[in-house]
C-alpha cells in the first residue's frame, strides 16, 4: 500500500514549497499502540497506517495518490508557442511522465520504476516552472 501513495517526507516537501496538501485522499497516522490503550500511556505505533481522508476526520498526514496528483498537473502547457501534452506511458523498462508534442519530442519527461515517483517529479518540475 504504501507505494501508492506519497509518503510523509514527500507530502512534507509539497506543503513546504506551498501546494495545498489538504484535498489529499488519504493520510498516514500513527495509531496508540495496545500497550497505551491498555495501560493508559501515550504511546504510538513505530509505522504509520494508512487510511481513506474522511470529512471532519484529523487528518495527522495527508498523502497524495497517484489520482491526486493526476488531477493536480495539468493537462498541457504551452513552452515557446508550443503546446505539451501530459503522457503517462509505461513499458517492460518502467514508468514514464512527460509532457510530449509530435515533432518537438519532451519538454520533460520522468523515468522511474513506480509511477507515483514520476508523478511526483513531474509535479515538482511543473510548480518549480511555474506551469501550474
């Protein structure tokens, strides 16, 4: 479960460069473990659990899926009069994310063997471009 959705590292740095992380669909928390229930302690599980974003719910940490950061990147940018088009291809090498025109190739593309890393990527790149 856990490389479908981004992970609280990389949620941390998208809210930290300012990208709204509250409409996720999921979110990671730390739950008491037995032990606290049991006796009364305040203490959390070592690895956080995952669960489906509920209005009203506090959300400890929210996390982006792969959907969430589809619906986030645009459809096409335009680079020098020039239209780019999202591409999400995937072949026996890995994952691709681009943004791809016939005839002009890439204005950037992301490799990775999961797709959620090359979504994420392409996502860096279009807030660090100003393409959003």
């Amino acid at each position: 479960m856990k490389e479908q959705v981004l992970s609280i590292e990389q949620m941390k740095h998208l809210a930290s460069i300012g990208v709204d992380i509250s409409k996720a669909s999921m979110h990671w928390q730390y739950l008491p473990t037995a032990n606290s229930i049991l006796n009364g302690s305040c203490e959390l599980s070592k690895e956080p659990d995952l669960f489906v974003s509920q209005p009203g719910m506090k959300h400890e940490y929210p996390a982006f899926t792969l959907q969430d950061l589809i619906n986030m990147l645009p459809s096409s940018i335009s680079h020098r009069h020039i239209d780019y088009f999202l591409s999400i291809r995937k072949n026996d090498y890995g994952c691709m994310v681009a943004y791809h025109t016939a005839g002009h190739g890439n204005i950037f593309l992301s490799k990775s063997k999961n797709i959620l890393d090359s979504a994420y990527e392409i996502l860096l790149w279009v807030i660090e471009n100003k393409y959003n």
